[in-house]
C-alpha cells in the first residue's frame, strides 16, 4: 500500500471541461464558459503548477467517452502530468489514454458501475496511475454522514463514502479524489469534515475538492483536513490568486511546497 506521507503538497488546478470547453458552476450547475482548457493548462503548466486534472464532467452523464482530440491538445501544451477522468470505462480506454501521454486517469461513475474495473486497471497499469474519485453529498442516513453520488451529482447511490473510499484502497487504487456537491464552486471553503474522514480512513494520497476560495481554505484543508493535495478551481480560473502566490502563502504558513 502506497504512504500517504509526502515531501510537498501538490497544487493541481482543476479544468472542468464540457464540449471541448473549460467550464466552472457552483455545486455541479450553473456553468461559465472560462476558455479552451489546452491553452489554460498551459498556462497553469507555465506557472508552477504540480499537475493538471482535466474531467471531461458530462461524459458518463451522456454515456459517452472522453474527448480524445481536447485531451491530446492539452497534453501537447503542459510539461506537467496530467491527469484525467470522465467517460474513462474500460482498461482500453486507459490504455488509449496513456498512449497520448496521460499520466493518471480518474475513475468515478464507472468503478462505482463496476468495482472490479478498479482491480483490472491497477493489475495492468499499477496503482500510481489510477486514482478513484467520488462525488459526495451530506447525508444523515449514513455512518460517516456523507453519500456517494454519481453521474455528474445527479443519481444517489446509497453508499457510504468513508466505505467506498477504504473498498477502492482496498482494491489497488493509488489515491482518492473527493468532490462535495455541497461545497463545489461556492469558494465558502472545501468539505474538511469528509477530506478528513476519508484521509484518516485511507493510507493513500486523498486530494481534495470543491470550495476553494482564499489563501487560508487551502491551509486548512492541508492541516485540519489532511489532505496531501489540493485541487483549485475557481480561486485560479477567475484570477484572484496566481499558482505562485498560492505557494508563497503556503511555503509561510510552513506547509512544503514544490517551488
């Protein structure tokens, strides 16, 4: 099983794309077109940034794959790894993927439509290169108090995301990827109730997801949190902070980070 300790946190902008276009909404709706995602995480690549995670956010929703030619447009303007998730349903679909130079894929929808992809594709492209992401949503009827959702936010599962985030770990995969509906977009501050349930439960990096909208929601989720990595959205898309000064805020709060 991979540790979750590591050197430096990662700040990993997040370009939520739909038709072939950089989108951003607030809790899953209302979305702004930002601009062609291949330019902006060059962009991003330029200025520092650790990674890039391109989700392709109406692919299982329509039942459809990834925009292959978006993606390879992308890869060919970064110099950082880029990470990708949305339509990706099989182990063929992986392998397309890493044949553009992919890094990582995401699996949500379909590791909760079939479980044992997420075993497949560790066995044949090792835990580094699979993360499983999980949409969540608040709910009293559950242990952790928070559900797994799926297909875009609109379909409830059942499942307790604690649970299914320790189910995935336990199948291989090498990090976790959580989004809450309830926070996403809102720039009020991520979910740190669920980052920490989940990041204490696992023994794998936990990325988190969804609220950025200051310097100090990022401190946060780092140290009450314990997340090993934070994806940004909003706070960089729209300009109020730079990939740089993210990290000089950081690096003063004595949170290590990759300068």
């Amino acid at each position: 099983m991979i540790k979750r300790a590591l050197d430096f946190r990662r700040i990993i902008p997040c370009m939520d794309v739909k038709d072939g276009r950089l989108v951003k909404g607030v809790k899953f709706k209302d979305m702004k077109d930002i601009g062609d995602p291949a330019e902006i995480g060059g962009a991003y690549s330029d200025a520092g940034a650790d990674e890039l995670v391109f989700l392709d956010i109406t692919a299982s929703l329509e039942k459809r794959k990834y925009m292959l030619e978006t993606i390879m447009r992308t890869v060919s303007r970064i110099a950082i790894p880029l990470t990708v998730g949305g339509g990706v349903r099989t182990c063929q679909d992986i392998e397309e993927l890493m044949d553009i130079n992919v890094s990582k894929v995401s699996i949500k929808t379909a590791a909760v439509k079939n479980p044992d992809l997420v075993r497949e594709a560790v066995g044949e492209f090792g835990s580094h290169q699979i993360i499983v992401a999980l949409d969540t949503r608040k709910s009293a009827k559950l242990p952790s108090g928070f559900e797994v959702v799926i297909n875009g936010g609109t379909q409830g599962t059942g499942m307790d995301a604690v649970e299914w985030a320790k189910r995935v770990v336990g199948m291989g995969a090498g990090a976790v990827l959580p989004t809450s509906m309830d926070t996403d977009g809102t720039q009020g501050g991520y979910d740190i109730p669920v980052t920490r349930a989940i990041a204490d439960a696992v023994e794998v990096p936990v990325i988190a997801s969804g609220g950025a909208g200051k310097l100090e929601h990022l401190e946060q989720v780092i140290v009450n949190g314990h997340a090993d990595a934070v994806l940004v959205g909003s706070i960089v898309h729209f300009g109020a902070f730079s990939i740089g000064q993210i990290k000089e805020f950081l690096k003063s709060k004595g949170i290590a980070v990759r300068m």
